[in-house]
C-alpha cells in the first residue's frame, strides 16, 4: 500500500487552527500539521481502489471544519471520507474493538500523545498530539503500524528503541505500549472498514 510522510509535503498548504485566529505561517503546511490528512489518504488507500490525494484531502477537511482546532479533528473528517468512499466508521476507545477490526481486514487511526505525566511520547513529542495508522495484529498482541512523520532517530532514542522494532516504513509494537500513549480522549480509536453488502 502507499506509505505517506507528511515531512515531505512542506509545499502543500494547510489552513487549520482557525479558532485560534490560525496556525503561525511556517505551520501551515501538511509537513507539520497533516498527520491526519496522511493516514486518512493510506487508509483509504488500503480499504478501497480509490486513491484520496493530500491536496483533496486538505480541501475535504477544510470544507467540513476538521481544520478549526491544532491539526485536524478525525471525529470530524473520518465520518466525511469515510461516506465519501464507502467505509464503515466508528470511534472507540476499546483496543478489544480495534483488534476485531484489523482482523476483519479494516483499519484504524489512532491519536497519540504527546506528554504522558513528566515522560514524552513514543510516536512525538508534540503537545498537540499526533496521529497514525494501525494496520494489523497479530496471535502475539503486535501491531503493525505506519507513521506519517517516521524518522528513524525517533525510534533509536533510549526508552523508545526497546518498545518499538523498526522495519521502515513499518512498525511494530504491543497493544500495553499503544495503550501507554492514550490521551485523555474520549476515543482516541477511528475504525474504518469496507461496509458489508446490505
């Protein structure tokens, strides 16, 4: 499936934040601030034989509003492109109901933190939080994982390279780390999958 990084998408503008009055002028862009946007276009990408381009992306979340606050809001924008592709959509915050969904061929985006108490998050460190894409489980309880701002240095920093195995794109953890980068969100779970025939 395609693998999207955000880091390389600097020249694609991203308006979001605007509640805020916007995001500062080098923020506006999908390289810092369209983590989001990358999963939506690779889950798509791997649920459909559709292809969703980050710049129709970033006009999808803009004309539904998912661009108001820091980033983009997936309780927002999931329910939008997942009607606009013929997904099913859910939010959760059970990881039993994302693992029933990886292994019934769906997938899942997650939002990570940041800051979990005096300790920085494994997948950023950006207080904002961050998102990715959870592609499958398996016997053993390891997730494999995209990451749309993947740097192999984050994942050689100590207390993050004996939590996460790296086989660039791909990653691979256990459900206790995902679950150790929770937030405080309600539901920080967006299951997609293809709608079963009526």
């Amino acid at each position: 499936m395609r693998y999207l990084n955000q880091k390389n998408y600097r020249h694609i503008p991203y308006m979001h934040n605007l509640d805020a009055g916007g995001a500062p002028e080098d923020r506006r862009n999908v390289a810092t601030s369209g983590c989001g946007l990358c999963c939506m276009c690779m889950v798509v990408d791997r649920l459909t034989t559709q292809t969703l381009e980050l710049s129709e992306c970033v006009r999808m979340a803009e004309d539904c509003g998912a661009n108001h606050k820091p980033g983009s809001r997936m309780h927002i924008l999931g329910p939008v492109a997942a009607e606009r592709f013929g997904l099913s959509y859910a939010a959760t915050d059970s990881l039993v109901d994302v693992k029933k969904t990886l292994q019934a061929g769906g997938c899942a985006i997650m939002f990570t933190g940041g800051v979990h108490g005096d300790r920085k998050g494994i997948f950023t460190q950006n207080p904002n939080g961050h998102y990715i894409v959870l592609l499958s489980v398996d016997e053993n309880d390891d997730f494999c994982i995209l990451d749309p701002n993947y740097d192999a240095e984050k994942f050689l920093q100590e207390g993050v390279c004996d939590k996460v195995k790296v086989c660039a794109p791909y990653l691979y953890c256990s459900g206790d780390v995902l679950m150790g980068e929770v937030t405080d969100l309600a539901a920080p779970f967006y299951l997609f999958n293809k709608k079963k025939p009526k």
